[in-house]
C-alpha cells in the first residue's frame, strides 16, 4: 500500500470512529418496555377517566394514598418540582396521573382537598380513585404492593379515618402511544433523571392531541 492508500486509509477509519463516538454520545433513547395496561378510574371531579385518553400526551403516573405521613407526599412533592421545571410547551404534552390505592378514604373529594391543599394543579394531574375490585386490577397490572397496617378512627364523632400501609413505589412513564418507557421504583431519583426521561419523549414531536 503506498503512501497515498495509507492516508486514505487513516482519513476512512478517522471518519468510521468519529461516526461511532457520536453514536454513544448521543442520548441514549428509552426503550418500549411494554404496553401500559388501560384502566378506568374515578377523578377528583367523579369524572370517569381512561388511561387510553391520554393518547398523544405523555403520562407520568404514581400510586399514593393521600393520609401517607411520608413517602407518597414526597413523592408527589417531586413530581410536582419536575413539572415546574418544564418549559411550557412540555408541560401542555404531560399529564400527570396519581392512583390512590386506598379507594375506601380517598374518594372524589378526599383527593380533591388533597390537591387543593397541596399545590398540586388539578387541571393537569388526575387523582384517580375506583372500587376496591378496580384499583386491585390496577395495582396488580403495575406491580404495585401495599398492605394496610393501621386503621385508625380518630376520636368519637370525628370524620378523620386515617390508614397506614406498607407500600412499595411504582412510578411509571407512559410514552404518547400508551407504552411504558421507564419504572422508576423509589423517591431518590435527581430531577434532572425525570426531567431528560421526559424531555426525550416530548422530543419526538407526536402531539395528535
Ligand atoms: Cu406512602
């Protein structure tokens, strides 16, 4: 090989390499890890809501009972923080979706002085509730685990009835097409983490709604 051929051959394989290093720098696309099974549920407003009605949108969906004295808060809270971080063109493409798994205190309008009371947009965040037989299905359709461990009635004639459960986290991100993205499965993922995931999705440029 000559000279020439030589620094053809070093040009190609500098062009080949630098093909490849841009491919591994780009960022890395979510993979479709599996249909999001659709459900219908009971909203804030005792309107009824199916997960498939959000087609277009992308979905970031958690499971919380509202007398939770910590984790689903935080939970909640965090959401809430990344949405904020948003631009507001994403923020038009995200819903927001919260299943309670304790139908029996969180109906309607528990979940709606629960969103009043903490801040969270209900015109953009669904508080799901449904019968005991549903919210089972869905629970068990997204892996959720949870177990009552106190039942409290506080006091004579007080309303308040407050539930402890033992409870796993599941947060889902549901892409324009109804398939789960990513799980994440505790409260201690950055921002940030949520806010590309999201970012990469809203990215793509499906907006049929
Ligand atoms: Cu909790």
């Amino acid at each position: 090989m000559g000279v020439q051929g030589r620094t053809i051959t070093a040009v190609a394989f500098i062009i080949m390499m630098s093909i490849v290093l841009g491919a591994c720098t780009a960022k890395a696309q979510l993979p479709i890890l599996r249909e999001a099974p659709d459900f219908a549920l009971t909203n804030q407003d005792g309107l009824e809501v199916q997960l498939s009605d959000f087609r277009g949108k992308v979905v970031i969906m958690d499971f919380i009972y509202t007398s939770c004295p910590d984790v689903c808060g935080r939970l909640n809270n965090k959401l809430k923080t990344v949405r904020d971080q948003l631009e507001v063109g994403q923020k038009q493409d995200l819903v927001l979706i919260s299943v309670s798994f304790d139908p029996e205190v969180d109906t309607p309008e528990v979940l709606k002085q629960y969103a009043t009371e903490r801040g969270f947009d209900a015109s953009t965040w669904q508080f799901l509730t449904g019968t005991a037989e549903q919210i089972r299905q869905v629970t068990d359709d997204y892996g959720v685990q949870y177990e009552l461990v106190e039942d409290n009635h506080e006091g004579e004639g007080s309303h308040q009835h407050i539930h402890a459960f033992s409870h796993n986290i599941v947060v889902v991100l549901i892409d324009w097409d109804g398939m789960i993205r990513k799980t994440y499965g505790h409260v201690f993922f950055p921002d940030t983490e949520m806010i590309d995931d999201i970012t990469s999705l809203l990215g793509k440029g499906h907006k049929e709604a």
